[in-house]
C-alpha cells in the first residue's frame, strides 16, 4: 500500500478512494474564467484541480481562486521555479514539477522548503517528452526504466532535502509503455502514483487509451489519482474518468447503465434511446443499475439483475424489474416511462 498524502481536503494514497483530477483550460491569471471552469468541473465531480502557472501573473492569482472554490488547487510548474513559491506563499494545496526542466538543485531545494515548512505535497510528474537527454541516451530512448529513473532521482533529491511528501506520475501517449512504467514503479516506492495516459487524444480514441491504460492499472491495484487527459472540455474528462472507475470496481455509487449492442432481432430504435437515457441519468447519484435492452431474449432475462429495464419489441417496448415484467409502453413514452419508475426506487 501506498502512504498517505493529504491535498486540502482530499486524501490521497493510503487506503483512500482514488480521487479524480482534471486541468482548466483557461488562462490562469483570467480568475473569473478559471473560477466558472472549476466550478462546472466540480459539479461534475471533479476532486482535485490543477491550473496552469507559466508566469508570473497566473501566480500572483492562486489566492483569489482559491477564495472562490471547494476542490484542492494545484500549480503546475514548468521553468521557473519562482512561480511555485509564490504559488506557496499563496495558499496552493499541492504542486506539480517536471524533473526535466525545473532547474538545478538548488531551486528544487527552494521549492522543498517552501513545501515542507506549508506542508505543501509535490508531485514529481515526469512525461515522455521532457526526459532528461542523459537518460535518453543511457536506454536508447523514452523506456519504462527511463522514465522510473528520472521519477526516482527526483524523490531522492527532495528527500535529500528533508522532503517526503511526493506523489509521482511518469505519463506519456504510449499506453503499453505508460503502464509499464506503473507497474515498475509500484514496485520501486510507496510514494502515491497519479495515473494517466498523456496526450491521448480527441474524446473517441482518448476514451479507449484512458480506459485501457488507467483502467488496467486500477484493476491490477496500482493507482491513486487520476486524469483523463482529452482534447475536449475538461468536464468531459471528468465524466470519463469516473466511468473508468465504475468500470474498473471503484465506484459503486451513481447508476450503472447497462445496454445490448442491437442485432437483428431488434425491432426498436435502440440506440437513440440508450443515449436518451444516459444523457437523463448523468446527474443520478442512485447506486442502482439500469437496463436498456434490444428485445425479450436480451432483456428480463440476461438483464435480469438489473433494478429496472425497458425492453424493446415492434413500436413499443417493455418495463421490468429484477426480471418481472411490469408493463408494456409506446416507444415514443418509453424512456419517459422508465424515469418515472426510476423516480420510485
């Protein structure tokens, strides 16, 4: 088991849920902006957010935005390691550093003390694109051993420091190579790991990288925190990650949507109603699970575990519960219907 961290509020490591994370995309230093986004991230149950800091005026705004938010706000640090202890100074919960381009020693130095004297954590979160050129050199390009190391040399420079407070991740946009580098890793320390898949991709393919790269390490244990990376609204890497972690046996509260894929014998307009019901459960917070199934083979039968289902049949489609049908509606009343039984539960 990993130690424990505490980001504000939010437990990481340790024992405690794997908490999710996302990144505003808006200007930092453009409070207002930052404020709303983080706002709409929470609501979508975003736990930990991170903002950009890549000058001096992003820095100077931590304070005003944290006045104004619930969720933990961490900086993130690239070049100039002034920007972190002005970000200290301000009241940031956490912060991230790249070992690839932070600086020397004594600006890491700097930022442990500035940390450890706030009890501020660090993550250390190496990425396949700023690795070290030595350590390119050393195994012939970006490998898991690469990345481990470069992670590992930077924990022990700031436990050097008398600071132990670190989470690592070591992300990159190869999922094969991302997960073996986890796993590496999960073997070499106990410092909390913070998962992700970097630069995955548009919402259709970085879905499946998220999914099969933090989703495969959840299920094999590894992970604490994590980030769905998307070349989307940030809200929608929320929404992403807490289906990875419903998937993955993490989660049990919020409904679980199970639906067939259609063949032929579907004789309903299945796939606009799947959607329908997803889109009208998004903000349903009931631990049950819901059934949207193509025809009587797929549905109170192989749904039969579920809390309550529609099936569908020639125009009209059917409510069950726990596998006892209950009663037959139009299509066009049919997702209406089940919300209501919904309502019920």
């Amino acid at each position: 088991m990993t130690k424990r961290l505490q980001v504000g509020g939010v437990p990481v490591g340790g024992g405690a849920p794997v908490s999710i994370q996302s990144m505003c995309s808006t200007q930092t230093s453009d409070v207002e902006a930052t404020v709303a986004q983080i706002h709409a991230l929470e609501a979508a149950g975003c736990q930990l957010i991170r903002v950009a800091i890549p000058d001096q005026a992003a820095a100077e705004a931590v304070d005003r935005i944290k006045e104004r938010i619930s969720i933990p706000l961490i900086a993130d640090i690239h070049f100039n390691y002034q920007y972190a202890l002005i970000c200290a100074e301000r009241g940031i919960d956490a912060i991230r550093i790249n070992p690839g381009n932070i600086g020397g020693e004594e600006k890491v130095k700097a930022v442990a003390d500035a940390c450890r004297h706030r009890n501020i954590p660090i993550r250390v979160g190496v990425n396949g694109g700023s690795l070290e050129k030595e350590l390119r050199a050393k195994y012939g390009g970006v490998t898991a051993e690469a990345l481990v190391e470069s992670a590992l040399g930077q924990v022990r420079l700031l436990n050097r420091f008398g600071f132990d407070q670190v989470c690592i991740s070591v992300k990159c946009s190869d999922v094969p190579l991302t997960m073996a580098a986890y796993r590496l890793l999960s073997q070499e320390t106990d410092c909390p790991l913070h998962l992700g898949v970097t630069e995955a991709g548009t919402p259709s393919m970085g879905m499946v990288k998220s999914a099969m790269g933090i989703g495969g390490l959840l299920c094999l244990g590894i992970g604490d925190t994590i980030r769905v990376t998307l070349t989307a609204d940030p809200v929608e890497e929320v929404y992403a990650a807490k289906k990875i972690l419903k998937a993955a046996g993490l989660r049990k509260e919020g409904v679980n949507l199970i639906a067939c894929p259609t063949c032929g014998r579907t004789r309903i307009d299945l796939i606009p109603i799947a959607g329908e019901v997803e889109r009208r459960l998004a903000d349903c917070e009931k631990n049950i699970t819901v059934a949207v199934m193509g025809c009587a083979v797929n549905g109170p039968g192989e749904a039969a575990a579920a809390d309550i289902g529609i099936a569908g049949g020639k125009g009209e489609g059917l409510l069950f519960r726990r596998g006892q049908v209950l009663y037959k509606v139009p299509q066009e009343r049919l997702v209406d219907a089940l919300m209501a039984e919904i309502e019920k539960l």
